[in-house]
C-alpha cells in the first residue's frame, strides 16, 4: 500500500521552499522591523492564541494548521479542546479538494491496485485518504494526548539558524510536550501513528495490503510525513514572509 505517495511528492516542492529559507540572516542578525500593519495583524493573532491556545493559521494559506503556535507561553489544551481543534481541522472544508487531488494521484499511479479503476476505484481511493487522515489525526492529536495527557500541539522554535531550527523540528516527532509543560517522549505520534496505520490496513484497504510489513512500512510513511510537516511549521513563517515580499514588490 503505497499511502502518502503523493505528499512525498509534494514534499520535493515544499523542500525547495525551505531551501530559500537556509539564506536566511545568521543566528543573531536583526530581524526587518514590521511595517505598522503587521505589528498589529500580530498582536491580534497573538492575543488569540494566548486566549485559546490554538491558532488559525494556514499552512500555504490553505491547509489547516490550527495545532502550532509560536508561543510556549499558551495554557494547556483541555480533552474537550483536543478534539474540537482536530474535528475542525480534519473536516476543514480545503480538505476536500486536498484528498481528491491525492486520490486522483494514486489512481494514475495505479497504487493499490485492488481497488480497481473508474468511477468505483477512485471513491474508494478517496473515501481511504479521508479516512486515513481523519482516523490518524484524531489518534496523534486527541485520543492519546487526552489519555497520556500530552499536548498535541508543535511550538515553533523561530531562533538560530536553518540547521539548527531543521534539528529542532524533526526532534518533535519523538519529544513532545505534557500539559503541565514538561518534555517527554511523543507517545502519542509513535503509537497513535501505529494504531491508525493497523486500523486502516486491517479494515478497509484492500486485503492484499493487509500484511504486518505492510502495516509497519505505512506507520513509517506516515512518521515520516509527519516529520515533514512539522519541518515546514517551522519555516512557514519564513515561507509567508518571503511570498509576502514577493506580492509588495511590484508596488514598489
């Protein structure tokens, strides 16, 4: 079962992006001071994550990217707001598009070939990536956390250079945050990863897929996507900054 195929894929693009970044000024240089507007545009965000906890933030402006923050300084996430944060994330409506794009992707490729072709296969495609990711989110970023009582939320370093940043960020799929603030091992992504990975093998992927090896090359797919995702967190920040100069400079 070739799952996240199509992220790999996307990730070569998003690793451009990054790379972009790694020009960045040394640790220690002086950030470009905020026009006026973006002074307030923040204060504003930031007064919202402080009151909530969450953000609304987009990665690309457009996948959900609810669960970073940039400050540590948050109160901690009540079950309740665990699974109210993933519920909105997870049936966000840019999603759609999102799983119908990876679906179509999977088909060309012809992965997963129990599923068939036409019509038919393609729901089934579809209807397996919403499922995947729905069920994987609601494992790493609700369940567990509310069980273990860790937070599943990724906080954004934003200090010293592209490397050590990159370090930082990959580190995070296996050191997590509890809710009273302490490091800990991320219980939560490994096992809530493996969980979601044996679910979704044992159910209703096809039963050709239905393998231990199989099940355990997907629960690595998907930690190593994770991984990914939270190395583009990181630099999203940087990402926005520089298309947002790209848009301003033929204004100027």
């Amino acid at each position: 079962m070739k799952k996240f195929s199509a992220p790999q894929v996307i990730a070569v693009v998003v690793f451009v992006s990054l790379g972009s970044v790694a020009q960045q000024p040394a640790a220690g240089s002086p950030p470009p001071a905020p026009s006026a507007s973006q002074a307030n545009t923040k204060d504003s965000t930031d007064t919202q994550k402080q009151q909530s906890g969450t953000s609304n933030d987009r990665l690309f402006y457009a996948l959900p990217n609810f669960l970073t923050v940039e400050s540590a300084n948050v109160p901690p996430l009540t079950a309740g707001q665990k699974f109210k944060v993933v519920a909105r994330g997870s049936f966000d409506y840019v999603l759609i598009p999102w799983y119908a794009a990876l679906a179509g992707i999977s088909q060309a490729a012809n992965s997963e070939p129990g599923y068939g072709q036409g019509a038919a296969g393609y729901g089934k495609r579809f209807g397996a990536y919403f499922a995947d990711g729905t069920i994987e989110n609601f494992m790493t970023g609700a369940i567990l956390p509310s069980l273990l009582r860790q937070d599943p939320r990724y906080f954004q370093s934003g200090h010293g250079g592209f490397w050590h940043r990159a370090g930082y960020s990959m580190s995070r799929i296996v050191v997590t945050r509890t809710d009273s603030g302490h490091h800990q091992f991320n219980f939560s992504e490994i096992l809530g990863s493996a969980m979601s990975a044996g679910i979704s093998t044992y159910s209703y992927h096809p039963s050709s897929d239905r393998t231990l090896s199989n099940t355990a090359s997907v629960w690595g797919t998907q930690v190593g996507y994770d991984t990914m995702t939270m190395v583009v967190k990181e630099f999203w920040p940087d990402i926005r900054r520089k298309m947002s100069k790209k848009k301003q400079s033929p204004q100027n």
